[in-house]
C-alpha cells in the first residue's frame, strides 16, 4: 500500500470500544493492544495516512471506566475522523438481551464528551497540511457553491476550490489556503 501510487492514503479501522471487556462482550476478536499495535505497525509503514474508525457508545454494561478506555483509544490513535454510534437496542440481537442496559442519559452524556474529543482531534490532523500544494481528486460541482468545484486529498479529505466541469474526473493541484475541520478550501495551483 505505501509502494502504490493508485491506493489512497486513508485507512478505515473500526475500534469499536476501547476497554477490553466490552470488545469481548461485542464478539470482537481482538484486545485494545493488539489494535493499538496494529495502529502502531500502520503509521510506522505509512506516518502520512489518515486513519478512520468507528465507535460505538453504550454497549449494555459500559461502564465509566469502560468509556475511559474507549477515550485513551481515541487519544492514543488521533484519528483524523471517527463515525461515532449511540448503541441501539435491536430485537433479536444477543445485546438486546444483555442486562445493564446504560441508562440513556448517560449514554448521552458519554457520546457528547466523545464527539467532542473526536471533533477537536479531527480539527488538528486536518489542519496540519495548511498552506501545502497537494493532488486533488475532481469529484462534483460543489452543492452549495456552483462556482466551486469539489474534491478528494489521498488522505480522503474533501477540498473546494474555484473551477468548472470540465475538471470532473481528473485529478489537479490544488493550494490549500484554509482548513475548515472537516474540508478545505483551496485554489487551484
């Protein structure tokens, strides 16, 4: 993957939760520190490339602790975006079944100091590649702004920029003048 020059520079690694007994009450097969090393042999291979996740808060039985372990996670990788899931109970599930179902108002309150966390790490790795001439992947016209064309950095990071139709589907450098968190805007080089 670090050798080819067709294969983006993003990696989408679910973690799900951070505390090794909700990952085995979640079926997963793997503990914190085998992901962390995981994370660890990745960005050793390749320091440049964004990493995604997915997590999951809520799990029947989570407890504080637990939840403080998911956050290290988080702190640990700095991922340059996470999908982040309130557990939903769904019939049929063996979850669904579990007792210490977590009350919702703490779930609430656990999921918004998480996407917080997630949100002001993710505002920090987009941010560093402020004021660099990168590759950008010609997706659309802008839906917000026809006069800006959007686009994809390697990293998976979205940019708009100042261009036309005609720039769909190719890919074209572009300056990236400011970071908004989530996407740039840039103007082509």
């Amino acid at each position: 993957m670090r050798q080819s020059k067709k294969i983006c520079r993003h990696l989408h690694l679910p973690v799900q939760a951070g505390s090794d007994r909700i990952l085995q009450a979640m079926n997963r097969r793997y503990t914190k520190a085998q992901y962390l090393a995981l994370v660890d042999r990745i960005r050793t291979a390749m320091p440049d490339i964004a990493l995604t996740t997915d997590i999951i808060v809520g799990f029947p039985g989570e407890t504080e602790e637990d939840f403080e372990e998911t956050l290290d996670v988080v702190r640990q990788v700095r991922y340059d975006s996470a999908f982040t899931f309130i557990y939903s109970k769904r019939t049929g599930t063996p979850a669904a079944a579990m007792e210490n179902q977590v009350p919702e108002d703490i779930v609430k309150q656990r999921f918004d100091r998480l996407l917080t966390l997630v949100q002001d790490i993710s505002k920090e790795m987009a941010g560093r590649l402020t004021g660099q001439t990168l590759p950008v992947l010609v997706e659309e016209i802008n839906s917000q702004d026809t006069s800006l064309m959007t686009g994809r950095l390697s990293n998976n990071l979205l940019v708009h920029f100042p261009g036309d139709a005609s720039l769909i589907g190719k890919i074209v450098d572009v300056h990236l003048l400011e970071s908004k968190g989530f996407y740039y805007m840039g103007e082509r080089y």
